[in-house]
C-alpha cells in the first residue's frame, strides 16, 4: 500500500485518557473493519510519567473503513473522556514550519506559496500607476514651501 493509500486509511484521535492503551483504542474501533495498526506517540520526554501524548493513530485495511470510524467517533466518549477523531495528516518534515532550524522565507513551501515572478511584480506595478502614466514626482504641491518661518497676510 502506497503512502497516500495508508494515510487515507489512517485516523487520527485526539484528546486520550492516559488509562487508554493500544489494545483499548483497537477494541472501539473494532467495529468499524479490519484494523492494521494502532500507534499512541510517546512523550517526547523520557522522564514524563504519561504513557502516551494524548493522541494516537489507528489504521485501517479500507479507507471507508477509516471514513465511516471519524463520521461515528468523533464527539463520542472513551474513558470519560470526549475525543476528536479526524483523517490523519501527513507529518511535517522536520526542516518545515515552526521549530525549523532554516529560515521561514528560505523554505520551499514558503517559496511556492509567496515568491513573485519579476514579471508579475511589473504588471502589479503598472496596474497600480494606471495605463500609461510615469512615476509622480514627489515634490509636487511643495511649492512656496521653501520659505521658512510665517508667512505674512
């Protein structure tokens, strides 16, 4: 299965109870269809007493499978607990977004999103100043504004 089939196939839930376990989170959405893997995330902290980050992932066979466990689980209660359960994104690369050690405007989703062809600079200009006009010049309506001080009436 390719990697956009698997992430079609896979749900993210949210808001976890620190009682629930792998094998807890496979039983509720057991019902669903045939269940390929169960992750609940680690805290990043190895000295953190949390068995888990509150969250974890649960991947189906089917995509509808993993369509049909978000349009009856989201909202719904585990352990007390209301969760939120959406399609999974795709992780971010490291050198990505916040936290990146490269500079916002020096990463190529960035650059795909905001960079400015020469050419569409220009035309955005020349839309601006109208058809046909040149550039204004700044010291217009500044005359008689070289004498200093009141003027006599």
């Amino acid at each position: 299965m390719t990697d956009a089939a698997r992430l079609k196939a896979t749900v993210y839930v949210g808001g976890l109870d620190n009682a629930v376990n792998e094998r807890i989170l496979a039983d509720a959405f057991l019902p669903f269809g045939e269940i390929v893997d169960v992750t609940l995330p680690k805290p990043e902290v190895p000295s953190s007493p949390d068995p888990h980050r509150g969250f974890g992932y649960v991947e189906f066979e089917v995509p509808a499978d993993a369509k049909e466990a978000i349009d009856n689980m989201d909202q719904s209660e585990i352990y007390g607990r209301v969760i939120k359960v959406a399609a999974a994104k795709p992780q971010k690369d490291s050198n990505e977004g916040l936290g990146s050690k490269t500079a916002i405007w020096e990463q190529e989703g960035w650059l795909a999103k905001h960079a400015v062809s020469d050419e569409d600079r220009l035309a955005a200009e020349q839309a601006r100043n109208g058809p046909g006009s040149g550039p204004e010049d700044p010291m217009q309506g500044l005359e008689g504004l070289d004498v200093a001080g009141p003027q006599p009436v």
